[in-house]
C-alpha cells in the first residue's frame, strides 16, 4: 500500500512577510472554525526548551501529527477548540512520552520517509461543536479541488503565533500522484508542521516540511493507525475504495513523504 504526499504550493502574491506567519490570511474568530486542529506544545527532551507543532484529534483518545514534530518531546500540553491558543477549551498533559508516542516505525528522519506518528491521550476528550474528529480520506477517494489550511503561524517577533487564521486553497493532483494546493493569501511555517489539511470533514494530509508546503498523506497508513492505536477509523463518503483493495504488502516500506514542486 503507498502513501503518496501531498504537495501544497503556496503561491503568494507579494513579497512574503515571514515574520507574520500566514500573509492575509483570514483571523478565524469563531469558535469552531478548525474544530479537528489541535495546538501542541512540547518540551524537548534533548534541551529542555518548548517547541510549538499541530496535529489532528482522529478518536477520543488519539492525535495524528507528524514523527517530525514529537519525536524529541518528553512533555506535550495539547489544546483543542483554540481560536486563541491562549483560552482553548480544553488543555490536556500527555508525560511518559515513550509509551504515550506512536512514531512509525520506518520513520526515516533524514529522507522524511513515514513522516507520521501518533499521540494517546491519557483521558477521553469530549467531542463538542469545536471539537471534531475528521474522517481519514481512503486510498482511492477523490481529491476535493478546493478546501480550506488552518494554523496558528509565526508572531511578528518570529516566536509560535496564537491566533487562528485560515487561508482558502486551491488543490489540483498531478499524474504521479501528488496534490498541489496554490494559495494567494498565506504560506505555512515551522511552528504547523503535524497540522492538518481537512476539506469538508476529510483529512487529506499531514504537514511535514512548511518550507516547500509538503503534506503527508495518511491514506495508506489507515491499517498502521487502526492496529497501533486499536481503534477503527470511520469511513467517509469520499471514501471510492474498497476493504478488498487495500493491503498491508507494501505498508512498512520507505514512502517519500516529502515531494517538491520547482
């Protein structure tokens, strides 16, 4: 089973202002505005410093994000339902990092291949109308051709921003497989890689390189998710392939989770 990345471009129409994280892109003042994004904050184990990534909320007890965001964590405090990162509606403490922390394991930090990894939470988190588990888009199900990237950017001081904006995309696949995304209103930055791409309820790719807006997509990983956490992942109607067309053959192999578009 391969797993393709999605590549989202951001094609931006002016000189890119870095240090304001998403340019133009939209405040999301509303409560529920990325229902399925989760803030996450971590205190990295090599130095002690706290390092700011995103991730998914997939099952009451689970979070997807990128092996490049946990993998040097010893603490992570996970927010969901935050418009402001600093009032969320729910603030959770995950410890013990090293059985809490599912990183794949052909997880290749050097190429980015298997750039995904998951988080258990040590409580149920309550789904409300701002908090809201995605369906995982399946192997095979079309690719929407519009949606939506939410994050929290960088501030004007080049530090974890914290305010949610959003930025409109526009998503076009290519004959090898990959999806590209052009945006004319902001680009992604270190501090949402692990966030996710959702159109209409569906995830279709993780973060993983904001420099070349490079998103993993975990549709061929649904077996590896499912078996590691032990849960069963709903199915959407976008889903266009069947349980008979999937396969755990090639699911351990190297992926290339990173693409690039010159």
């Amino acid at each position: 089973m391969k797993a393709f990345a999605l590549i989202l471009l951001f094609i931006v129409a002016a000189v890119q202002a870095r240090s304001t994280g998403f340019k133009n892109a939209q405040l999301a003042p509303l409560s529920g505005s990325a229902p399925s994004l989760v803030h996450l904050r971590l205190a990295v184990s090599t130095s002690g410093l706290l390092r700011t990534c995103a991730g998914s909320i997939i099952d009451s007890r689970w979070l997807l994000t990128s092996a490049s965001c946990v993998a040097p964590a010893r603490f992570i405090w996970s927010r969901y339902g935050a418009v402001d990162v600093i009032r969320p509606e729910l603030v959770l403490e995950t410890s013990s990092v090293d059985v809490n922390v599912r990183i794949h394991p052909n997880y290749n930090a050097a190429t980015g291949a298997n750039n995904i990894a998951l988080i258990s939470l040590n409580r149920n988190v309550e789904f409300t109308s701002s908090i809201v588990a995605p369906v995982l888009a399946s192997e095979g199900a079309e690719i929407p051709s519009s949606g939506s990237f939410c994050a929290y950017g960088q501030n004007e001081n080049n530090g974890p921003g914290e305010q949610l904006r959003c930025v409109s995309v526009e998503v076009q696949s290519d004959d090898n497989g990959a999806i590209v995304a052009s945006s004319a209103d902001g680009q992604p930055t270190d501090f949402d890689v692990g966030a996710p791409l959702i159109v209409d309820g569906v995830q279709y790719g993780i973060l993983v390189d904001p420099a070349s807006g490079t998103f993993l997509n975990p549709a061929g990983y649904r077996d590896w998710i499912e078996s590691t956490a032990g849960i069963t992942l709903p199915t959407g109607e976008d889903d266009s392939s069947s349980e008979e067309d999937s396969s755990d053959e090639d699911s351990s192999e190297e992926v290339d989770a990173v693409r690039f578009v010159n």
